[in-house]
C-alpha cells in the first residue's frame, strides 16, 4: 500500500542512497516481488480484519471503542508491513497503487498485472487466516452493507488521498517516510471518513469474506470498487501536475583540484589511458602465469 510504495522502498536523505534502492527494487526477480505481494497483503488483511474480530470480543456494545482499537492496529500492522516487504516489491500491497505506479511510467505493466492477483489471493487468504485464529469459520460471507451515498463519497476521497500520500513521498525522494505517512493517513481517514477508509479494492473484496466487524457484504462492493477507481483518476490527474518527474542531471564529475601534485598527474594518466585490448590482456595474464 507505499511503499514503494510504495512506496519502491526509495528512502534515504541523499540522492545515491535513493539510486541505489530503486535499483534494488528493480533488480528483484519477479516472482520474488509478486511473493512479497502476496504474503504483505495476506498479512495486512489478517491485521484489519483480525482486530476487528478482537476489538467485537474486547469491546461488545461499544461501537466507537471498536473503531479506535481496530484503527490503532491497522495503522501500527501497516507501518509493519510496508517495512517488511517494501524493499523486496515496493509494498504497493493494492491494486489502485500498482496500477497509477505503472501509469506513470513508475512500474512495468507486467509487473503491475502480475502484482494484481496477488494482492486479491493474499486478501482473501489473510481473512481466511484471520477468521481461523478466532475459532470461526474460515470462510464466513459477510452480511454488512455500506453502500450509501456518503460512503461512496467517502471511498472517493479516501483513495484520492492514499494516492497523494504515497506518490507525494515517491516523487519528492522523501519515500523514507512512506511507511510512518501511509500508516498514519490510513489511521486518521478511519474516524474523518464513514467507510472507515478502505480505499483498496483487493481488500475490499477479500473483507467479504468475513462476517465481522470490518467486513464488507458483496453486494456493497461494485459500488465501492467504482468509487476508489473514481479516486484514483482523480488521483492521477493531480499527481501529474503536483509533482512532476524530475529530469536527471548530469553524472557527478571527481574533483581533482585538491589532490596533491603526484595523485593529480596519476589520476589524469589512468583517466586518459585506454582501456587494454583483449590480445594485450591475455599476454598479460600469460607472463604472470608462466612468472
């Protein structure tokens, strides 16, 4: 969900350190990226829907204390998760963000395509997890409908907002802050939106598979879906204007000016020496073998 964003695991107060993150990130082996997916997004549904099983059983009757203990554990599993699994896939854990990543040129659409199943399988699992570790059935179809005017809206805007986060972070090299950003976002738009922020369509789904406090009944979810791909349309549009893809600069040239004399004339000589043929290479290694 920034890691990456998610995120992309880009963090670091200085652009080398930055570089060489992205590059770790893209030199991950697909399927190891689509693993980290898969098992980030199966724990980030068993800590959502898991506590919301808890804070049922801690709190019964009391609506608003289920809501902070379920937020509190959300955003704290969260934080986790991105960390655990951001410099292996970027932690996007969401369809909405792989696909607005790979819209902007951030991500390969064969990664984002093969990101998408498993962010839904690592969601239904997790809640099937989730229900387990409670002693109910694991797989239980939820029976809570949320599909009124103000939740849509507040879909909209939950997802437009994760988006912001995210990719305001990503963009700006501030990534770094990603995992405490995203967690924070998330627990703050529990209590200023009515859904309660989902603002994850694989998430969404896969809370239909749990009759419990944070889930979802199926016929609410096409609403839902819309509502978080109108989000990040919009979304998208603003991003692009917000925070434009810095150009790169130039490669850093070595300042030779402060060396001593001799350093000098040796680092101009092995600067404008020409690199040994392969024929020439080879007597070398010959004349030391035979030494």
């Amino acid at each position: 969900m920034i890691t990456s964003m998610m995120f992309n695991a880009i963090g670091g107060s200085s652009s080398s350190q930055v570089t060489s993150a992205v590059l770790s990130v893209r030199g991950s082996a697909l399927w190891r990226c689509v693993l980290a997916e898969f098992v980030g997004s199966g724990f980030l549904a068993a800590v959502v829907v898991g506590s919301g099983i808890a804070a049922q059983q801690l709190s019964p009757g009391d609506a608003g204390l289920q809501l902070v203990e379920n937020a509190a554990a959300t955003a704290l599993g969260l934080f986790a998760v991105i960390s655990m699994v951001g410099p292996v896939s970027g932690a996007h854990l969401n369809p909405v963000i792989s696909v607005v990543d790979a819209a902007l040129g951030r991500l390969p659409w064969r990664h984002a395509a093969a990101y998408l199943p498993a962010q839904v399988a690592g969601c239904g699992g997790g809640v099937m997890v989730a229900n387990a570790m409670f002693s109910r059935a694991a797989l239980s179809i939820s029976t809570r409908h949320r599909a009124s005017g103000g939740h849509l809206v507040s879909e909209t805007v939950a997802t437009f907002g994760l988006l912001l986060v995210v990719f305001a972070l990503a963009r700006s090299g501030r990534a770094r802050a990603a995992p405490a950003a995203i967690a924070a976002y998330i627990g703050a738009a529990y209590f200023f939106t009515s859904s309660t922020s989902f603002a994850n369509p694989a998430l969404t789904a896969g809370r239909t598979l749990s009759d419990s406090f944070a889930s979802i009944a199926p016929s609410s979810v096409p609403a839902f879906l819309a509502a978080q791909a109108a989000g990040a349309m919009l979304a998208f549009v603003v991003i692009k204007v917000l925070y434009p893809p810095v150009p790169a600069g130039p490669p850093p040239q070595e300042d030779f000016s402060s060396w001593p004399p001799n350093s000098l004339r040796m680092a101009e000589s092995m600067r404008s020496a020409k690199s040994p043929s392969p024929r020439e290479l080879k007597r070398s290694i010959s004349a030391v073998v035979n030494t």
